[in-house]
C-alpha cells in the first residue's frame, strides 16, 4: 500500500518530547515560547502565538480583530469547514466568493462581487489552498478599497511564497495548523502570526483563558494553549520543513513531466509562487473509475473536498449559503488529491504515474 499521507518523525521528535517528559513541565512553557519564536522568525513575522490547533488560530484572529454578532466574513467555499466554523464561533455570518478554475484559491473577482453584495463586509479569510499562495495583490488591493481586513488560513502552505514574501505576512494576521497531515506537525496544534502588538497581546489573553497574569481574568477567554509537548515536535519540525518542501516540490515535478493522461487537469502553478504541495489534487474526467483504479492497486488517494462548505448539511440554515458557487461545486465533483509526501520513492512515483497513464 502506498500510503497518501506519511508522518515524518524521527529521533530528534523523540528525544525533545523526552526531554520534556524528564522536565516535568508538560503543559504550556519554555518550549511553547521558544517554537513561537522560531516560527516568527523563519517567517519574518513581529509576533507569534502558539494555539491548540488551526481552528482555534482562526478564532481568536477573529475575535482579538472585534469581529463578532451582525458581521460578515467572506471566504472560499472550498476548503476546509473550519476556516468557516471560525466565522460562526464569533456570532459572525460567513458570505462566500467562489475561487478561481486555475489556482481552485478564492477568486479576486468573486470576491470583488461578493463586496458589492454585502459592502457592510468586515473581513476576509484568503485561504492558501493545497500548499499554493492565493493572487494576494489584487485580494490586497480590494480589501483595501473596501476596508476589509484580510486574514490569512495558511494551513496548507507552511513555508509558500507569493513574490518572494512568504504566506502568512501578507495580511493583517494569519493562522497555521499543525495536524498530522500538515506540511510539518507537532501532532496537534497552530499558530498566530501577526505584526500587529495590540492583536498579539489579546489572542495571547484569549488562548490562556483571558488572563495574563493567572487568576486575573481581563476577559471570557478559551483554553486554547499548546503544550510543551505539542511545541517539542513542533521545533524539531520546523528545522525540517524547507528539507520537506523541497521533496514534495521534487515529487510534484515528477508528477508534471510524467503524467500525460488527456483526462487528467493537473495543478497549475504560476511564475511568481512557490507552491508547497501539501496536497497534489487532480482534476479528472471520471473520479470514480480514478479511485478505484487506485483502490485495485494499493495507492492512497484523498478527495479535497466532496461538498463545498455553503452545501454542508450543518449550513443549512444559514442564509448566505444560499447561492450558487458553480466553479467549486464543479471542483467538488472532480477532484483527487494522490500521494507527495516527502517519505515516497521513485519506485512508488513510478507506479503512481504508471496507474493514472493508464486508468479509464
């Protein structure tokens, strides 16, 4: 079997978690500090907040930006729920701007009209989607015509970069996830990163149970934190990831000279980006005989996503998921994302093309 994702750990993950367990100081501390401060540093970022996952990351964004009951918030429809979820935790209404049929990111023009329908807009959540930077300047460029604050979900694109600036600097804050699929994990967890003191210091106070000083509570805040435990993986991650990156840019070139199937769309990556594949996602012809040609010959596949977020049964009720998001839903329909995990072999990628050449 050839697995679609592959968890990278080694010895060196080992030995700091060790090392944290002999500590006896499990919970948020030294270690926390030092990861947001590696982060924000290979980033380039002022300031770095550890969290307990990208979800959370996205919320206190929100909230620490005055974002709350009555506002709206224009994202993608596709990607996943929790980029939305983080809207409705604040009492805020996600309106949605389909994306774009080349990049599958959130379509400038799109979000152009979604402004005009809903000018009362507060913000916007550009998400890197797959590991490819979204078309930021003209995002930028009418977010600032329009006040819109811009947030970046960088989940998928630990360590992309959009005309030679990497994403998660290119808005007013960002959030990344470290789960186990991420580009790199610290198992569970996620970060804020901002050059913005004032926002910095209340998600700080959000994520610690709306204290700085403990048992002075400043305002209802969450248990959000990351443990030392999460942030040992993580430091040892991270002096990974350009290695990382690197191979599964290596695997996606592999994949580009290789496959020459008429009815597969592959990724397209334009000139001023570098695109961090955290996922390789096919447009096909025919999905199901794709799956189970792949299911016949023991290769992992995933499908990113098969409902687009305003069509989730959980939105039902949501009034501005009532529309119609044509290049997503099309996307919906047709897309699988196939192994390029740094762990694969020429042997694996070989065969991986071989089975895809000659599906029908």
């Amino acid at each position: 079997m050839i697995p679609h994702v592959k968890l990278q750990l080694g010895k060196e993950e080992e030995d700091r978690v060790i090392e944290v367990l002999r500590s006896g100081m499990l919970a948020a501390g030294s270690y926390v500090q030092e990861f947001e401060d590696e982060f924000k540093r290979y980033h380039g970022s002022g300031y770095g907040v550890a969290t307990s996952s990208g979800t959370t990351a996205l919320h206190v964004i929100l909230e620490a930006m005055g974002i709350g009951a009555g506002d709206k918030v224009i994202t993608t429809p596709f990607s996943f729920i929790a980029t939305s979820n983080a809207i409705l935790y604040t009492g805020a209404t996600p309106v949605f701007a389909d994306i774009d049929p080349v990049t599958y990111n959130l379509s400038p023009a799109a979000l152009d009209n979604a402004v005009k329908d809903h000018p009362e807009a507060k913000a916007v959540i550009v998400v890197h989607l797959f590991g490819l930077p979204a078309d930021m300047d003209e995002i930028l460029a009418i977010a600032n015509k329009n006040n819109l604050i811009v947030i970046e979900d960088c989940a998928q694109a630990h360590g992309a970069i959009y005309r030679n600036k990497k994403v998660g600097i290119l808005g007013k804050a960002s959030a990344f996830s470290f789960y186990p699929s991420k580009n790199i994990t610290s198992g569970e967890g996620g970060m804020v990163l901002t050059d913005d003191p004032m926002i910095a210091e209340k998600v700080r106070i959000l994520v610690n149970q709306g204290q700085r000083r403990r048992y002075y509570h400043e305002m209802v805040g969450y248990n959000y934190r990351m443990t030392n435990i999460h942030a040992a993986i993580g430091l040892e991650q991270l002096k990974k990831l350009d290695i990382y990156n690197q191979k599964r840019i290596e695997n996606a070139k592999f994949y580009d000279d290789h496959i020459v199937n008429q009815g597969i769309q592959k990724p397209v990556l334009p000139p001023d980006r570098k695109h961090v594949y955290h996922q390789y996602t096919l447009k096909v012809d025919n999905r199901s005989a794709l799956t189970a040609c792949l299911d016949a010959n023991g290769i992992g596949y995933g499908i990113h996503y098969p409902l687009i977020m305003p069509a989730q049964p959980a939105y039902k009720n949501i009034a501005t998921c009532a529309g119609a998001w044509p290049v997503a839903e099309d996307l919906a329909d047709c897309c699988v994302s196939i192994p390029v995990h740094p762990a694969l072999s020429r042997n694996e990628l070989t065969t991986i093309v071989e089975v895809i050449n000659n599906y029908r």
